[in-house]
C-alpha cells in the first residue's frame, strides 16, 4: 500500500529531535513510527504518523524542513523469513531499495515493513504479482 | 646585510628626484600605450604634461581591482605581447581572474626587490632556501624563487602540499630558511615538533608572506623554531611578494620605494593621510612596463612612516597591516570575495541563497566551512541525494573561488537575516 511518510531535516543539533516532536504532540498527530538515518552533519527523520499532512504543516510553521515522501507499506507474516521473501522479489526485479525500516513489531497481525524504492509503482506490481 | 645599497640608503631628496624623473616617464608611456588611462587622464583634463614630479601624483586617476577585470585580460598592458614573457593571475570578484603580465626587465626587477628583502633578512649565497609558497599562477612561488636564485642561494622549490617531505628535506639539505605563508610555517613547526625534529634541523630565517598575520604570532614562530622571523608584503597587481618587506629591528615593512611609490589616502574621501596616520594603501609602479598602474588602490589598511630606519635603510616603512576597507578575505593566501561565494550559489540555483562563510584556523591552517540552506525544492528524502547536493555545491565553490570548501547544509531560516549590510562572513581567526 502506498502511504505518505513524513521527512524531516534536521541539522545535528541538541534538542532538535524533542522540538520535533513536541510540535506533532501540540497537534495532536501520533507518531505510529519512526527511523533517523544520520549524516555527519544532519540527519533525516522519517516518520509514519496519524496525519502527515497536518504534521507537515505544524512542522513547516515552526520553521522546520518537512516534506511528505511516498513509501510502500508492506505487510509480511511474522515469521521466519519472511522479510527476505518480499526484499528478494524486488530486487530480482531490478529495483533498488533505498531505506527499509518497521512500522508494527509482529504479533498474530503480522509486521508492517516501511519500504522506499527506486521505483514505487514497479515495486507495487512486483509484490501483488 | 643591505643588497643594494645605493638605492635603499639614498637621502630622501635623492629618492624624491630619482622618483619625480621615472613617475614623469611612467606617464608618458601609460598615456601613449594604455587607452584606459589615456581616457581616464582626458577625463580629468591632465595631459603628461601637467606631471613634472613625484609632487603632482595627486592629479593622477587611481585604479582599482575593478578596472583590471573590466579589462581582462590584457587590456591594461603598455607593452605588445611580444614584450611579455609571463603572466600571472589571481581570483578576482566574480570568478574572472584578474591578470597580470611582466617583462624580462619586469621579472630582473622582481627577483631584485625579493633579493632586497631576503637580505633584509640576512640571508645569502651561503643559505639554502625551501620556497614551500605554491608555484604557479600565484606570484608566491615562483616570485620568491627568481629572488632566491638573484641571491644566489640555494634554492629547493618545494612548493606547497608535502609537509613531511618537506620537512625530511630541511633536515637532509640543511636548510637555513624558508619562504612561505606564517599560518603553513606554523603548521610545518607542529610536524617538526610532533617527529621531535626541531633540534636537528639548521633554520634561522622565515619570510613569511601572502596573508594577513599578527606580531603574536609571528613572536610564536620565532620561539618554537628558534629562528628570525620577517614579514614579506606584496600583491600580483604591483608585482607579488617582494614590494615591501621587515628588517631585523620589525618596526615596519621597508618598501622598494625607487620601483613602487606608496600612497596612504582615506578610503572615504581618498584624500592623503598624515604621516602615521592609518588608511588605505595605494601604489604606482614607477618602473613596471608589462602593466605600468597608477595609484593602484590595494584596499589594505596600514600607516606609513618616513623616519630613518636603525637598520641604515632611508625608505619609508609600512606599520603592520590592519585590515582592509573591503570585504576580500585571504585563506591560505587565496583572495576570497563573499560575492564570489554568492554568485556561484546563485548560478548553481540548487540552494537557497542564504550563506553564511566560516573561516577558521585549525592546527594553525586556514579552513573554509560554507553553510548553505537547505532550499523547499532541492530537499530530498534520501540522504544519498544530500550528499551529492554537498559535494556538487563544494565543487562548485572549489571551481569559483580556488579554494577547497567545507559545505555544511543547515536548515531553513537558521541563517541570520540582517535589516542592513548582510553579514556573510564569520571570521574567527584572531588576527588583528
């Protein structure tokens, strides 16, 4: 399922995580998850919340860089293996994964995996397939 | 020891008529052979008539950096290319270099003021001198090393960029001083430390030039090397290191006032200052043929003393410089304008145009960190992206200002908005 995730610049610098997410808790937005991928002087955070459109508007008018991205939800049995069977149909199809990271741990439901792709629309087709 | 003494010794009346004679000829040749000045001497009514000595060089239209760029590359020469057996160029305002060309005579003059100036320094046929300034269209390298061999030292051309090798050559080759900038000696100092090497090595003299250093510093380099150290001064457009230089007393830069005629003016109203009294310099080249300039406005800040000298030299004598009255840095002897900075970030278009230069002096060598704001349509999700926006951009300015640039990529609006002047430079090398 294709979903907006929302992204967020951040310059490495102390306190800005919790600015961040003090803002989404003032706008009552809920975080469902979250991953920071850093760089040595700033980092991304990439986050999956109750309403990224609202979120990214709370953010922008704090003065922070946020931008909604396309990502594909995907849903896998929690099981052994699981994961590599839908990582493995991707890139048998030749489509490069640029970031992976959980949405929803497990548990009877099955896990969420977050996935962005070179190529979202192929990525969609290869999984249904 | 004083290289030339008939013309660094000579009573200030002499001087004054050796330079009203050869400022007459000057005009002449730039009225008849450059049109930019013919026309700027038209416009202000003087014909070179009207100049009859050294006294009436008031009457004469300055030039400036502008004007050698409006005329790049070669259009400010008084000579056929013919006559010009080197060029030499440094970064101008806007990317475009700024170009200078000498004659044989031109370079033969040169090597004499540079002469003059390792002398000052005691120097001889007897040393062996490592020219560690880069060698190319800087005038740093090859300047100093044309004045060297006129010594008759021995010269080692080391160039820059090989600290250790450098070092084992000073050791091996016994090198009895060096040429090159005071924040690269300082970071030379640090290595000869760190191998423990101080003891073996046979230095006694520094000239250090090409960018703006203070007397703290230059007394830290004398204690750590146990050496003398002296400051050298000069610019391509006048001709490059070598115009004016220290003696062994360092109450100021004796300048080759029979080749280069100093003027100190208020940057406002470019009217002359007393003596002592701090303005900008400016310079006429009284002999130069390649590119003769007339009150060349340096933008440097200093004073200007004509008192006679313990060191026996009659020449005037600059304080130690004090800034300048525009906004041109000078990292690792690189001229740097801010604007060159800007117009690559605006011709790049990938980046807002907010930037903010950091200049910095870490383990005594200058460092450049540029912050650029990350721009709404140039933010990307993928920090693989990012990073080559950085790299890009860090080329772009290495491409623009010739200089390797740290870029740092900052949020939005961190960058501080000024109501007036923009400030776009943070400068925390103490220097002054």
């Amino acid at each position: 399922m294709l979903v907006n995730q929302l992204s967020v610049f951040m310059e490495n610098k102390e306190g800005r995580l919790e600015q961040v997410l003090e803002t989404l808790a003032e706008g009552n937005i809920n975080i469902n998850s979250l991953s920071l991928a850093e760089a040595t002087d700033y980092g991304m955070l990439r986050m999956m919340v109750s309403d990224p459109e609202a979120g990214k508007k709370a953010l922008k008018e704090k003065g922070f860089m946020a931008r909604l991205t396309p990502v594909l939800a995907v849903d896998v049995a929690d099981e052994v293996g699981q994961l590599q069977v839908v990582l493995t149909k991707i890139k048998q199809a030749g489509i490069n994964i640029e970031y992976v990271y959980s949405m929803k741990a497990g548990g009877d439901d099955g896990a969420t995996i977050i996935i962005r792709t070179s190529d979202l629309e192929k990525t969609q087709e290869v999984l249904k397939a | 020891m004083i290289w030339n003494e008939a013309k660094e010794c000579m009573s200030r009346d002499q001087l004054q008529t050796l330079q009203s004679a050869r400022l007459v000829k000057l005009v002449d040749r730039v009225y008849h052979n450059v049109e930019f000045y013919r026309r700027k001497m038209q416009e202000l009514g003087i014909e070179p008539g009207d100049i009859k000595g050294i006294e009436d060089i008031t009457k004469l239209p300055f030039t400036t950096k502008a004007d050698l760029r409006d005329n790049y590359p070669f259009g400010l020469f008084a000579v056929p290319q013919s006559q010009i057996v080197r060029v030499h160029a440094s970064s101008g305002t806007t990317g475009k270099a700024t170009v200078v060309g000498y004659t044989r005579k031109d370079i033969s003059v040169w090597a004499e003021c540079v002469a003059r100036a390792f002398a000052q320094a005691g120097l001889g046929r007897d040393d062996v001198i490592q020219i560690a300034y880069g060698y190319g269209l800087f005038t740093g390298g090859l300047g100093a090393h044309y004045g060297a061999e006129n010594l008759g030292a021995t010269v080692v051309p080391m160039s820059t960029g090989n600290t250790k090798k450098l070092v084992t050559m000073m050791k091996d080759f016994g090198a009895t001083a060096i040429a090159c900038t005071p924040s690269y000696l300082l970071h030379i100092a640090e290595t000869l430390e760190a191998g423990d090497d101080i003891k073996d090595i046979k230095l006694k003299a520094a000239i250090c030039g090409a960018e703006p250093w203070t007397e703290q510093m230059r007394k830290q380099i004398e204690e750590k090397l146990h050496i003398n150290a002296f400051d050298i001064y000069g610019l391509s457009e006048i001709m490059g290191p070598g115009v004016a230089c220290d003696c062994i007393y360092h109450k100021g830069l004796h300048v080759n006032e029979d080749h280069f005629f100093p003027e100190i003016l208020n940057p406002d109203t470019l009217a002359p200052c007393a003596e002592d009294e701090t303005g900008e310099l400016a310079f006429t080249t009284l002999t130069k043929e390649g590119i003769p300039l007339l009150r060349y406005r340096t933008r440097d800040l200093t004073s200007i003393s004509y008192a006679p000298c313990e060191c026996g030299r009659t020449t005037a004598r600059l304080s130690r410089f004090k800034g300048r009255s525009d906004d041109m840095l000078i990292i690792r002897g690189v001229n740097v304008f801010p604007s060159q900075v800007e117009a690559a970030l605006l011709e790049m278009g990938e980046t807002s145009p907010h930037y903010m230069m950091i200049v910095d002096r870490i383990n005594n060598l200058d460092t450049l960190e540029v912050q650029v704001e990350v721009d709404e349509a140039f933010f990307f999700d993928r920090l693989s992206e990012l990073d080559s926006l950085t790299k890009k951009i860090g080329h772009v300015l290495q491409q623009a200002i010739g200089l390797a640039v740290k870029v740092k990529l900052v949020e939005p609006n961190t960058i501080e908005r000024s109501m007036g002047k923009a400030v776009h430079v943070i400068d925390k090398r103490k220097l002054v």
